[in-house]
C-alpha cells in the first residue's frame, strides 16, 4: 500500500507549504519506506525523492512549489527503497508518474527499465501502448496520477479496485488524497476551520476505470468518459470480495501465500 496526494491551482505560497506537509503527513501511514514529489518550478521539472519517512522528509524539503505538486509515499513491495530509482516519482521515457496499487504485469521487450518495479512496468504500457490501450492491459490493481515529463499542459488521474479521492476548493483549485480522511485532515490544517466548520469544499471519490484529465493553465477538468476495462478484476478478499484469480498464473507459491491466496 502507497499513498498519494497533490494540489493543483492558483493557491498561495503559504497554502502550499501547508498542504504539502500536512498531505505528506496525512498519507505517512500507507507507506514509510520513500517519500517524494514531482512539481513544475519556472518552466523546469523537478522530482524529488528520499528513502525517508514523510516526517523525516517534510524537514529537509524544499517547500518551493508551482502550480501543482503530486506527492507520494511508498510502502515498498517490488524494488529495494535504498536504490532511490525504485521510489516515486518514477520518471519514465514520457511521463512522470505515482502509482498506489500492485500490477502483475510482465515486462515489455525493447523497453529500456531503470527500475525494479511494477510501477514502471504499468508506465511502459501507457508509454508504449498509449493509455486507454495501455492501461486496458492492466493486470492488477492501481491508482494513479501521471504527467508529462517536461511542461505538462495536462494531469492525468486513473483508478481501478484503489482509492482516490479529489476535493474542489472554491477559488483556489483542486486537492487529492487517496482516502476522504487524509482530504479532510489536511483542508482542515491548510486552511483552518471557519466559524468552528470546516472551509467550503466540494469532496469526490474519482470514479473507477475512467481516465480523468486536468487542464493545467484554465484548470478545466473533462473525464473525456475514455472508460477502460483493464484485463482482469482485482478485488481484495480482505474486503469481504472474491478474486478473478486468473492472474495468478504470474505469481509463484511464495508470493501467493504472502497475500494470502491459495
């Protein structure tokens, strides 16, 4: 499990650095092997990531951020976190992207990999493949949020069977989480309570299997409705759901017994 968060929009300097921390903050329990984040600063892309804790990250962060940030923390599965490569942001041919999910994918030839994880093996298909047809040959689970590598005009929001969460903040922009709570906690902390209640929001949970792209420069949304079907139904026993185990021809002994399979 890895968590995700990000702002986009006309917020003030201040604004950001609050959100920032308290989304990183707020995320911290999905995952304490790596935290990064991915921002575009006059015209030039910046990715930073560390094989920290959020809370150890926050202090040594540059809290200097543009129009939009996509902040992660990992919970490492394939890929050591010391090999910082391994850690999101993954930065890819084309995109940059932050994935919360588990794909069982296999690698694609001719595709040159500068990690060891799944994360990058869902990018090389919506690289190579393009992204409805990419992410249509998706084995797994994933939530993700991608952008161009160098002056993203676009971010691109992606779920199927994992959580995101958005939330619209009149006047400013748009805020996302991977859960409700972790929204709330850190609109509450970035923007104080108003008369003891909480700052006017609008909150959503992104519908699933829907490529959803934000325009950058008018902050304009469109879902496009491009729906994708990816190739087999993840569903998580744990949450009282059966499986499609069809997947697991992927997967050895060792690893199904690890999730609990049988």
């Amino acid at each position: 499990m890895c968590g995700l968060a990000g702002f986009i929009g006309n917020f003030s300097y201040n604004e950001k650095v609050r959100m920032s921390e308290s989304l990183l903050m707020a995320i911290q329990e999905r995952g304490r092997d790596a935290t990064g984040y991915f921002t575009v600063l006059h015209g030039k892309s910046k990715v930073v990531k560390l094989h920290l804790p959020a809370e150890e990250f926050i202090p040594q962060m540059d809290e200097d951020f543009g129009r939009f940030a996509m902040l992660h923390v990992r919970a490492a599965t394939h890929g050591e976190p010391e090999d910082n490569r391994n850690n999101h942001p993954i930065i890819g041919r084309k995109y940059i992207l932050t994935h919360n999910g588990i794909v069982y994918n296999r690698e694609l030839k001719g595709y040159q990999y500068n990690s060891q994880t799944d994360s990058e093996i869902l990018l090389s298909y919506i690289e190579e493949k393009g992204m409805v047809n990419g992410l249509e040959k998706m084995d797994g689970s994933a939530a993700i949020v991608f952008a161009e590598k160098y002056n993203p005009k676009e971010i691109y929001f992606f779920r199927h069977n994992n959580p995101i969460c958005m939330s619209f903040v009149p006047g400013k922009g748009i805020v996302y989480a991977s859960t409700e709570e972790e929204l709330i906690s850190s609109l509450g902390y970035s923007f104080g309570l108003i008369g003891g209640f909480f700052p006017p929001a609008y909150m959503v949970e992104l519908p699933e299997d829907v490529i959803l792209k934000v325009t950058l420069n008018k902050l304009k949304m469109t879902t496009e409705k491009i729906e994708v079907k990816p190739v087999h139904k993840y569903f998580d026993r744990f949450d009282g759901f059966e499986s499609d185990y069809s997947y697991q021809r992927y997967l050895d002994k060792k690893e199904r017994n690890r999730w609990g399979y049988p």
